[in-house]
C-alpha cells in the first residue's frame, strides 16, 4: 500500500548540485520518521540523512555542511539536497519511511542512482 517514489538521480560532475525528491504515501508520511539512505558497491548501507516527525535532522559526518534533508508535509515529500558533491557520494541512494509508532513497519524506495564523475 505504501510506496516511496524518488526522483532526481543522475550523473553530476564533482562540485556540483542535485536534489533528490522521495514522494510518500500521506497515510505513512505524517507518523514516520523519513530518511536517505546509501550503499556503494562493495560497501555497506548507511544512514546519511534523517529528519523525524518532529523535524530533528541527523547527518552522517561525511555529508554534515553539504547535504541537506527537508520534508514538505502539504506535498508529502522529503527531500534531499546535495551540494558539493564529490566522487565519494556515488552510490544508489534509497527513501526510508520508519514508522514511529507500533506497529513499526519499515518502508523503502527502489532506489535512484547517483553517480559523480568528470
């Protein structure tokens, strides 16, 4: 029933600037905590970027003073900007809906690739 649909993936060269958009069912949107998530090949999943219900943001240390995680509740999107981007942040970047109340399901994009290179 719920999905998360991202938007704004692609090839970007080092410096430069993309938004990921991820857009949530409206039933899931207002009672989870939202987040991007990444894995690059051959690396584990991580957590980059958070916000929660009460709008508290968390940032892994790699992206802290780059990215930045927003949500729009009238359009029930979260977004994710990126700015400065440098190679390192190539990875498949996947939505993450977490409900903050029991019973606690966890929901996830198909994911949307970004890739930064010359």
């Amino acid at each position: 029933q719920v999905q998360l649909v991202e938007s704004g993936g692609g090839l970007v060269q080092p410096g430069g600037s993309l938004r990921l958009s991820c857009a949530a069912s409206g039933s899931i949107f207002r009672l989870a905590n939202m987040g991007w998530y990444r894995q690059a090949p051959g690396k584990q999943r991580e957590l980059v970027a958070q916000i929660t219900t009460s709008d508290t943001t968390n940032y892994v240390d790699s992206v802290k003073g780059r990215f930045t995680i927003s949500r729009d509740s009238a359009k029930n999107t979260v977004y994710l900007q990126m700015n400065s981007l440098k190679p390192e942040d190539t990875a498949v970047y996947y939505c993450n809906a977490n409900r903050n109340r029991l019973p606690r399901i966890d929901y996830w994009g198909q994911g949307t690739q970004v890739t930064v290179s010359s």
